[in-house]
C-alpha cells in the first residue's frame, strides 16, 4: 500500500544547495500557477538567470478563488480530486493536518509556503502579460510583456511556457440549435451556489466540474437536470478508508496495473446505469478519471434528474435526444477547456481540437530553445509532473544533459504520442493525457541517458 509522506508542522529543509549561476543564459517563464511555480525553483536551484511573468496580482492559477488574472475556474466548493500526497511536489510534502483532499484554499496557501520556503518570490513579476512571443532574428526568443512600466520587448535564451490549459472555455460547436431565452454559462464562469439558487438549472457534461456543480444545485437550484451524451465510470474518492489513489502497490506501476486499479475501483464505486446514466462505451483507465462522493447520493434521494444529450434549445427550454424537454433559466456548460498560447501567432504555433505532440510533453524537436511545462493530462495530478519536467529542463539549460538526435527525439515524440491516443478514447480531452506512473519513469530514464551521454 502507499501510504501518506511523514510530514513535521516544520516545512522541510532544502537538501540540495544553490549551485553557481549558470553563465550567458536567460529564460523566461510565463506563468505563476503550479507549474509556473515548479519551473521557477528549479531554475532558482540550478541557478540559471530568469523572470517569470504573472498576469495576476497572485502565485497560484487555477487554485486562487477570484484570482486577479481572470483566468481561474476555482468555485467555492472546489477540491482536489488527486490526494494530497500524489499531488504534492517531491520535495514539499503538504501540512499533514490537511484533509485527503484538500481544499481549494489550502492548496492556495500550500503554493504560498512553497515558494517562501524556497526563496524565489522576488524572481515573478506580477500584473504583467506577455503579449508576444516570437523566434530571434540570431537564436533565442524575443518576449515582449505588457505590464505596470508599460510595455517592452527582451530577448530570452529559453521561454518555459506555462499558462495552464484550464483557461480558455470550449462551448459546444457547432452550437445546438435554437434559442435559449434563460442564461447561459460556462462552467469556468461558475463561482458559487448563488448562482444556482431559485433557478431551473441544466448542467451539460460528465466531467468532475459538473458533477460538482450538479450536486451544489441539487440542494440551491428549484430543479436541477444533468445532461450527460456519454457514460463515464465515476470513481468513488474514498476506498476501503483511504484516499482511492492511495490503495495501490508503492512505487512505479506499468499501465496495466494503473488501469486494474481503475477498473477495481469502478467495480466497488459501482454501476451508474442505475441512476439513468448511459452505459460507458470504454473501459475503466480508457478516459480520464472523474470522481464524486456525492453526486451517487444525490441521484439516490431524486434531487437530481439525469437527462440524455440536447437535441436543441427551445426558449425557456431545453429539449433532449430522448424528446423528452424541461424547463430551464439557466445552462451551465461544463464542456471543457481549448489550449491556446494567446502570445503566439496562429501561423507559428497553435494546438488544433487541443492536439500538440511534443517530446515527453514538454519539446518539440523544431522549436529549440521552447519548452511546454504541465501541458498534460495525467492520470494523476500535473503538478509531480510538471516539477520532473522543470528539473529536466534546468539540466538542459545548464549542460549536465545532452538530449539524442533530432530524428530520434522525433521518432519517440511520434511513437509515445501513438500510444497515449491508443490508452484513451478519441476525444480533446485526451489528446494530452498521460499515465502519470509511466511518465515519471520514463522521463527519469531519459534523464539518466542524457546525463551519460554528456561524458560519451
């Protein structure tokens, strides 16, 4: 079994000293989320010259409640849905009077302690956008940022791209057909039950952010309706006592073994046919998970009616594929994300329907100099992740890892991004996703190659 870190109410001493700065480099991250945040002190630690430019007044991203920036989907009610050991960065346990899923907030105040803790506040600078990224006339990058000093343009050896790819709301398209005479949200929009109160309320989609909504409806809304047009297996969060991420063998698991956990845990978390959502036409660990301890008690006391997929939009209504239509003043579209890089231009670099292969998730091989960190999906939580990426990017940048041949890099780039599509059902929300145990081992393993490749 794993079991939680043993964590002091002492945050843990840094183990590893500053090295010498890294002479004739400069990077620039974009970014002060979580993995803006993991890019940053690894940089801090391998001593390489930076700046990190945070469009808000705060570190954090998605984790801040209001955040300044305008880009946080956070809620009131919102909660981890990896523990808090598998989500918690190698070397920073979280506060072990933390709940098994933290909240919103202690994950905000986790990220504060984090970057005091390791020295490296001063290096963001914040109410700042960067507006434009663009490949050097000699090499490098010329980063122009708009920002409290107004706007200016400086040439970066390396741009660590980390603006998070739960930003920029995807709605339906093509639209349904129709009117809707009520309102209409996206579920990045949603802060609060508020919102919900008195109102007849459709929720669309099967993902964790609208089974949350749906549930927080279920006791504010006059009538909450959950439109689902594919099944999905919902895990329960809690196991035989324990975080469900939790009840597995220590270490690296191959694939199969990740996905037989998945599976066990839809067996015991149960059927949902029951409650009148579709069967799921995949298997367990074929998309990624979604998990809710009380959507099941929700459905069970009839607070919350599910209906098939919109057909079309009718008015102060909404009809479904069934034919069956309900009434409604308001639609929360729980649909997803777009990726998108507001700062480069389209014909550079854009990630059609959210598909961007890129080497181990972070280069691609015609870009150099570029490096993409947290832009996954993992079975797992991105921030353990995005910290091992950042690591091997401070080895790049400081010489102590060669990479191999740029065909090479190609070839696996092609054949690992193969294999994930292959794991996962066809859809936007997969295109990056990831088996968070098989990343790390395998991007260690490449790390230990490139390190013995410097002194071939």
């Amino acid at each position: 079994m794993i079991y939680c870190v043993k964590q002091s109410d002492k945050a843990p001493a840094i183990t590893q000293p500053v090295p010498v700065r890294v002479p004739n480099h400069r990077a620039c991250i974009i970014g002060a989320g979580s993995s803006g945040l993991a890019a940053a002190k690894n940089l801090y630690l391998a001593g390489i010259d930076f700046d990190c430019f945070e469009k808000g007044g705060a570190i954090g991203g998605n984790w801040v409640f209001d955040n300044s920036n305008g880009q946080s989907a956070c809620y009131e009610t919102l909660e981890i849905n990896t523990s808090c050991p598998r989500m918690a960065f190698s070397d920073f346990p979280m506060p072990k009077n933390y709940p098994p899923y933290a909240k919103h907030h202690q994950v905000a105040a986790y990220f504060e302690s984090y970057i005091d803790h390791f020295g490296f506040r001063d290096k963001i600078t914040f109410n700042t956008t960067v507006t434009s990224v663009t490949p050097g006339p000699d090499g490098g990058w010329l980063v122009t940022i708009d920002g409290p000093d107004g706007i200016a343009t400086n040439h970066y050896d390396s741009v660590l791209v980390a603006n998070g790819h739960h930003w920029d709301p995807r709605w339906p398209e093509p639209a349904y057909p129709g009117t809707f005479d009520g309102e209409q949200i996206h579920a990045h929009s949603y802060r609060s039950g508020d919102q919900l109160d008195g109102r007849e309320v459709v929720v669309v989609g099967a993902g964790n952010s609208a089974m949350d909504i749906s549930v927080e409806a279920s006791f504010r809304a006059k009538s909450t309706y959950w439109s689902v047009r594919r099944g999905q297996w919902v895990l329960r969060k809690m196991l035989l006592g324990r975080a469900s991420d939790q009840v597995a063998l220590p270490g690296w698991l191959p694939w199969w073994a990740t996905a037989a956990r998945l599976r066990f845990g839809a067996f015991v978390s149960g059927d949902m046919t029951k409650y009148g959502l579709p069967k799921p036409p995949h298997a367990p660990g074929q998309s990624h998970p979604v998990q809710s301890e009380q959507i099941r008690q929700r459905l069970k006391a009839g607070a919350i009616d599910v209906r098939p997929g919109i057909e079309r939009l009718d008015g102060d209504g909404v009809v479904f594929t069934d034919g069956s239509r309900v009434s409604a003043d308001l639609i929360v579209w729980a649909t997803g994300y777009k990726v998108s890089f507001p700062f480069f231009d389209e014909a550079f670099l854009t990630a059609k329907d959210n598909d961007l292969p890129l080497w181990k998730r972070t280069i691609h091989p015609d870009l150099p100099g570029l490096y993409f960190i947290g832009l996954l999906q993992p079975v797992g939580a991105v921030m353990p992740l995005a910290e091992a990426q950042s690591e091997w990017v401070a080895e790049i940048i400081s010489g102590t890892y060669t990479p191999p041949s740029t065909h090479q890099i190609r070839a696996r780039m092609n054949a690992d991004h193969e294999r994930n599509k292959r794991q996962f059902y066809s859809s936007p929300r997969h295109t990056m996703e990831v088996d968070f145990d098989h990343f790390i081992w395998d991007l260690k393993q490449e790390r230990t190659a490139g390190r013995a490749r410097v002194s071939a």
